[in-house]
C-alpha cells in the first residue's frame, strides 16, 4: 500500500508528517474544500491577500 486516500477528518500535521516518513502518497480532502468553493470565502481570501504584512 503506498498511495492513502482519507476524508477530511483525517488533515493534521501529524498524519502528514507519518505519511512523509513511510513515504506514502495522501490524498486528503482538506477541511475547509466545501466552504473554500463559496464565493463569500473567495472573497475575504481576496482581501486578506491585498494586506501587507510587517514584522
């Protein structure tokens, strides 16, 4: 078995870090791929990109 496929529930760093280790292929759906696909989610991701960030 080298390729994992996963529903959302399963998106951490921590299952991605054991997949990188055992060198398996993930195809996780991410948690937020329903709300993503709106247009309102679009939209504020939009705005929070034109912010300049500073340290």
């Amino acid at each position: 078995m080298d390729k994992i496929v996963a529903d959302a529930g399963y998106e951490s760093e921590e299952n991605y870090v054991y997949l990188e280790k055992k060198r398996l292929r993930a195809f996780i759906k991410p948690s937020n791929y329903e709300q993503a696909k709106t247009r309102k989610y679009q939209k504020q991701l939009q705005e929070r990109e034109s912010y300049e960030y500073l340290e």
